[in-house]
C-alpha cells in the first residue's frame, strides 16, 4: 500500500479510519515512535492484547509498509 498523506482520508477504507478513530478516542494507541529516518512504530491495545503496528512516511509525503500483527 501506497498513500499520499494528502489523500489519506479519502484512499483508506471508511471502516480502517472507523476503528482507527475509536481506538484512538479509546486511549488504545499505546506508544507511537520514531524508530529511524521515516520508519515509525507503535502498539496499540485491544482488550487484553497488545499489537504492533509500523510504517514508513516518506520525504514526499506517502505512507507505505503499513504492517500490524492485528487479526484480520
């Protein structure tokens, strides 16, 4: 996956930015870190489980290696 941060709203599914936004309202967003130039990682908490999230936002603005070890 591929987005620009500028159409980020629009090229993700409504139902990631629902539970993206619940999570964050809900305090699940555990930690957010810049790990190195451009990479970030972070885990968020759902329920009793803990789930790593990472991705890349490049020098011209696109998200990309979106990865979480979430269940599908």
């Amino acid at each position: 996956m591929h987005v620009s941060l500028e159409n980020f709203f629009n090229d993700i599914s409504p139902e990631l930015l629902e539970t993206a936004d619940d999570m964050l309202q809900n305090g699940q967003l555990v930690s957010l870190t810049k790990t190195e130039e451009d990479w970030y990682c972070g885990e968020v908490a759902e329920g009793s489980q803990e789930y790593q999230v990472g991705f890349k936002i490049s020098p011209e603005g696109f998200i990309s290696n979106l990865r979480c070890d979430c269940p599908d």
